[in-house]
C-alpha cells in the first residue's frame, strides 16, 4: 500500500533525487527541475485524450506519460531500457524508475492506469502489452540502431495515431560542416554516428531528414503522415529536431 506523499515534504524529495530529466508539474504548485522537454506544445499531442489508451515509448521521467494521463487517458504503459545516459550521466544518476513512481504517486495515479515496464522498444509486441490508440515515441529513434524495426513494433500494437519527435539532419551534419549544414528539402537522408558524432553521445546512431522521417513513417504502416520541425531556425543542435504524426485510418 502506498501512503500520500506530504505536500510539506515533497520539495524535499524532489530535492533528494541527484537527476531531473524532466519539469514535471507535481500537486502544490512543486515542479521538477529538469529541463525536458523545451517545447511541449510543439508536439502537437492533443489536448483531449479522453478515453485513449497510451504508450509512451522511453518515458524516462515520465513527462508526457503524466501528461497523457492530465490529457484524460484511460490508460498509460510507460516503457524504457534505461540505456540512454546523454552521452556524460553516471550510473547513479539514472534511477530507474524512482524518478517516475515517485511522481506518480504524487499525482495519485494508480497503477493498473499508469504502469511502466522496463522493456526495450523491440520487444512490443500486442501479445506482451495489447493495442493501443495512441503510441508516443518521444526523443528515441535516434537512439536506436533499428530504428525501422521499432517503428515496425510499435505499428503492430498502434490502432490509431503515432506522434514522433526525434533530432533530424537537415539543419545539422557533422559530415557536411557542422551547425547549419544538412539536407534541407526533400532529401529523404538518414545519418549513420557510429561514435560520438552526434552531440557527443555514443547512443545517438542515426538522424533522418524530416522528409525520411516522414517516408519512415509511413513504410511502417501509418497512412495520413504530417512532418514539422521544432523551428525553421535553429540556433543551436537542440533546436534540431523534427515531428511526425501519423494516423493509421484516414
Ligand atoms: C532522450 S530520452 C527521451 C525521454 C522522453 N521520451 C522525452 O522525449 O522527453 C530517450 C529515452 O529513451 C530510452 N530508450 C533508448 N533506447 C530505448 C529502447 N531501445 N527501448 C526503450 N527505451 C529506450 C532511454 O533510456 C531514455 O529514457
């Protein structure tokens, strides 16, 4: 049985964990004090996802899992294999899913609607975990060495509509130049970083153009498939980042 987490003593938790991910908005006004993500509203995820069941592909934190939830969800399965650690986090700065029970305890959502697995996108299959209306794949492409593999898993357990977020190519190549340097258009590219080359993190092995990752998309199954970029001008490798939704029936 869990017990409430006091409001007085929630700063202090909150405090006490070495690593925030993400600013998640907790019950008395407490936030987080991570810095992801930079743009909510740029994801374009409905408000209203009343009734919608959710998953949300390397949670982390829990943020948008959260979100779905606030959004009306009827029902969230957060995954993650924690095997991301930006390039530079130690091992005790990742705590599995500390960070996320802990939230949502706060926020007093139970379990059997709010659950999280430890298990990596490969292994989703709707067997293991049913279908659902909504898939969230947030922040994770690039860190996959089968990025069409997983997008192929998670079509198979994805009724409706997937929202991506991913680094893209178009306003950054290491191999063209650097900052600025990409494949804007339509060039469907996808970038290989078999070390460090993309921000310096030995988990980012591929950026696709938006235009491959719309293309990408929709070889997986999604048939109404709209892109978008976080902004037509970035100042910087974060801000290089773009958008797919797609939706299964038109
Ligand atoms: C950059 S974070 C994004 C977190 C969150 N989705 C967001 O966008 O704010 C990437 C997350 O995906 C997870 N991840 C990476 N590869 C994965 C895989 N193969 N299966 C499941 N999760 C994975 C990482 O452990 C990490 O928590």
């Amino acid at each position: 049985m869990h017990l409430p987490i006091q409001s007085d003593d929630l700063q202090a938790q909150i405090d006490s964990f070495p690593y925030w991910y993400h600013r998640i908005e907790l019950p008395g006004g407490h936030v987080t004090p991570g810095w992801a993500p930079m743009a909510p509203e740029a994801y374009n995820v409905p408000q209203d996802l009343t009734g919608k069941r959710v998953l949300d592909v390397g949670a982390w934190d829990g943020f948008w899992s959260f979100e779905a939830m606030k959004r009306g969800a009827a029902e969230v399965v957060a995954i993650d294999d924690f095997s991301d650690f930006l390039g530079s986090l130690g091992n005790e700065d990742r705590k599995a899913w500390e960070n996320f029970d802990f939230c949502r305890e706060a926020l007093g959502y139970p379990e059997s609607q709010c659950q999280r697995i430890e298990m990596s996108v490969y292994e989703v299959n709707p067997e293991r975990l049913g279908e659902f209306d909504i898939v969230f794949c947030f922040g994770v492409l690039y860190h996959l060495r089968y990025p069409l593999l997983a997008l192929d898993m998670l079509s198979s357990v994805c009724k409706d509509e997937i929202y991506i977020e991913t680094a893209v190519c178009d306003d950054f190549s290491p191999y063209q130049g650097g900052f600025g340097k990409g494949y804007p258009g339509a060039q469907p590219v996808m970038e290989f970083y078999p070390n460090n080359e993309y921000g310096n993190n030995n988990t980012n092995w591929w950026a696709p153009s938006l235009s491959c990752l719309g293309l990408m998309t929709m070889s997986a199954g999604w048939m109404d498939v709209e892109v978008w970029k976080l902004t037509e001008n970035p100042q910087a490798l974060p801000h290089c980042r773009g958008f797919a939704r797609g939706k299964k029936a038109a």
